[in-house]
C-alpha cells in the first residue's frame, strides 16, 4: 500500500497520503525529504516517491549491517540509498557515513555525479563497495574485493574521481604521478584509451617510485598487465604532463636515428593492436645497442616480429617517417695525407690531379672510385726575406662513404678500408700516384 500511496503522492497538493508516517524517508535529516525530486536512472525518470516506496524498506534504522544488507533488487540498501541522494536536499542518507568517500578533500565529493562509464550516479557505485580507509600509503595499496576481482584501494578512489568536484582522489598522494615535475600533473586531463579516464584515475594503477634504470624497466601489475614503470610514465605522460616530460624519459630508448624527429604528440597502432601514443611506443622496447644482430632479434618474448620490423613502423608513425636506429646508414671514412708537388698551386687545382688522387685513394682503400670524395689544398709557407706565402705541399682530406645497402655490412667494409690506408706506406701511394699523374707533376706522399 505505501508503494501506491507513493505513486499517488502527487495528487495531494502536500505530499502527504494518508500513509506517509509509514513510509520510508531516506534522509539522515528526515525534513531533508523532498518526495517530489524527479531521480534519473539510465534512460528512466521516476520521482522520488515512487522510487523510495518501491525498493526501500519502511522503518529504516541506521546501522552499518542494515546499511549492507541486500535490498528487494539484491543490491544493498547503501546502493539503493546511493541513487536517492537527492531525494535529500543536504544529499546526506541514513547510510552517508557507512558507504565509501573516494575523495581526497571529503567536502569535495559530489554523489549526485553520473558515471557515463559506470551507467548510474557515484552515490550509487559507493554503495556496492565496501568502506575503505584510504588514510596511509600501506592501506591505499590493500586489496579491495570487487566480487569478481581484486583490486587496490587506490585504483577504487582512483577511477570514481570524477566523483569529487576537484577531481583528486583520496590515495593520489600515494599513487603514481608520472611528470619528471610534479607540478606538471594535470589530474582532470582526460586518457582517450579504456573508454576513458582522468589522469588522477590512471595514476590510481600503480605506485609512486622514484625513478632510476632499474625502477623504470621493473614490470608491474597495472590495470591487468604486466608492463614496464616506464610504459605507464610514457603513456601517462601523453596525456598528464603538461610539457610531456616524464619519470622515465632517461631510461626510454631513442628510437628514431635523429632523436629531432621524434614526434611525442603523435600515436601509434601496429595492426589491431591498441593505439598508443608514440611516447609509450618508445618504452615498449628495452633499450639495446642497435646493430645487426641486435635489431635482427624478436623484438618482444614469444613473439615473431624482430625489432627492425617493428622499427620500421614505428620510424613510420613516430619519426616523421625518417629513419630508426635500426635502419641502415652508410658509414664514413676520413684521413689524409701530404704530397710534395712540383707545382702545388697547379697540382691542386687541376681536375686531373684531382681524379688521379681519388683513383689512388679508392685503390689503395679497396673500394669503388664514387666512394671517394678528395680535397686537396695548397700548403703555403712564408718565403725569406718577404711578405709572400710559396706553396710548398699539397694536403690532402679523403672522406670515403660506404652506402648503407652494401653488400655485406657497411660497418664492416669502412672498417677495412680504414685499415688498409692506414697500412699505406708513404712510397707505395707516390708510386700509385705518379703513375697515375704521368709526366705533369713531380711527386712525392710524405
């Protein structure tokens, strides 16, 4: 009967049928009651009246046991009074002060707010979950029952801040904030990735550390993974940091051949594995010294893909598509020496001088002449008794490029003809050179 007297609520210009002294009154302050208040629930509006006559029971005594007991719609009273909070004009029930606070600042939390993600009001989702005590680092990292799964109570506070008007939930003082300043966290920031989520609500996940290499490349449980503290700082950072400067940024491998073209605000996506930010892309990858061997190896445990294959996308989406550390470069060469020259002026500017040393210098290195590039210049000294500079010698500055695409590795071919002009001998390249000379100019490698 006190259901369809709440139903008929409204036909009384006072609110009052003849059973209300027998209905239920959700409110800590029973004249905080406003039976006319209109609840929304998903896609449903019922007042108040209707709403709390159904499913609460009448002659309510406040008790933490009657508080958690289960309700007609086998949720507990705590929850069913979570959605008639503001059936309340101070938004205080009989069960307020046994039902979860998630905020940092008690005053600042707000059990009216609708999670989009969670499909129902704050108040609500405090209802299911347990009391918690979020006063100490010890007790923010205990596990909470969630029924079918545990979780830490910082994650708990962690993903209802947006239940608290300043969006700072009540463990954040113990959880991950993952800007190399602290000051740069923006905790109200908004994480696309997971439907959704606050900055404040993704530190939640894990725990403050402090970074070095060790700490950064330790996994961790987070949100159901193992990973790595410098894959969440990097992910975190994306979004939270207001300059994107993290914890682990040292510790992260530069993975784009020219660290400048590295782009931190773009993503990532390797075929329909999630999109990341190329920041947290970075840190999937232990840091290794790129070479052949190295960048041929499988870029992640029990999976195929080497790392060059999954630089190569990587240099695509997150270096502007220039190249990785493990795309091949050419390597250079360079030396000099010395020549003696009948004419060093001439010798030096002559073309044919010119391609002559280059043909010496390709020959003696064992590589191709368009390796080779030469430059040779005049050594002058002060003639006796004058002002005028005479040209005495030739200096000669050789760069040799060996191409990335070499056959064989291009490190390895620099790295033998290195060697073999460093082995030169003085009168073996006079000999080479003036043969290749002829009678033009005298000559003479010292």
């Amino acid at each position: 009967f006190t259901a369809i007297m709440g139903l008929a609520m409204p036909c009384c210009t006072d609110m009052a049928p003849k059973c209300s002294a027998y209905m239920p009154n959700p409110c800590e302050n029973q004249g905080a009651y406003n039976p006319s208040q209109q609840l929304t629930i998903g896609a449903d509006v019922l007042g108040c009246s209707v709403f709390v006559n159904y499913y609460l029971p009448a002659g309510f005594e406040t008790a933490e046991d009657t508080c958690m007991a289960k309700g007609p719609l086998g949720i507990t009273n705590a929850a069913m009074m979570g959605i008639a909070m503001p059936c309340c004009t101070d938004m205080a029930t009989k069960c307020s002060e046994f039902t979860l606070n998630p905020c940092f600042d008690k005053a600042a939390y707000e059990p009216a707010t609708f999670l989009d993600t969670f499909e129902t009001s704050c108040g609500m989702i405090a209802g299911y979950l347990p009391q918690v005590n979020f006063s100490s680092r010890e007790l923010c990292l205990e596990t909470v029952d969630l029924g079918e799964q545990m979780m830490p109570s910082s994650y708990v506070a962690g993903m209802m801040s947006e239940c608290c008007a300043d969006k700072i939930p009540a463990c954040a003082a113990y959880t991950l904030n993952p800007c190399s300043s602290a000051d740069d966290l923006e905790m109200q920031a908004m994480i696309a990735m997971f439907g959704g989520m606050t900055c404040a609500a993704a530190g939640s996940g894990a725990s403050a550390f402090t970074p070095s290499e060790e700490t950064c490349l330790a996994e961790v449980e987070y949100m159901g993974s193992k990973v790595r503290n410098s894959v969440v700082t990097q992910w975190m950072g994306h979004s939270c940091c207001g300059n994107q400067a993290t914890l682990c940024e040292d510790y992260v491998m530069q993975l784009c051949w020219d660290w400048e073209s590295f782009n931190t605000s773009a993503l990532f996506h390797m075929g329909n594995e999630t999109e990341l930010p190329c920041l947290a892309a970075a840190a999937w990858l232990e840091p290794f010294t790129a070479d052949a061997s190295t960048c041929a190896a499988p870029a992640f445990e029990g999976k195929d893909m080497t790392k060059i294959e999954f630089l190569n996308t990587f240099a695509l989406q997150c270096c502007g598509g220039a190249d990785s550390v493990c795309t091949p470069q050419p390597v250079k060469v360079t030396g000099g020496f010395e020549i003696a020259a009948s004419d060093p002026t001439a010798f030096a500017a002559d073309p044919q001088a010119v391609a002559a040393v280059t043909t010496v210098v390709a020959e003696s290195a064992g590589v191709p002449e368009d390796y080779v590039n030469v430059t040779l210049d005049a050594a002058r000294r002060l003639a006796a008794n004058t002002a005028r500079r005479l040209a005495t010698t030739v200096q000669v500055s050789y760069v040799i490029t060996v191409p990335a695409d070499v056959d064989g590795d291009s490190a390895a071919v620099a790295e033998a003809a290195g060697v073999a002009m460093e082995s030169q001998a003085p009168a073996n390249l006079t000999q080479s050179l003036a043969a290749a000379v002829g009678d033009t100019y005298e000559v003479n490698v010292t």
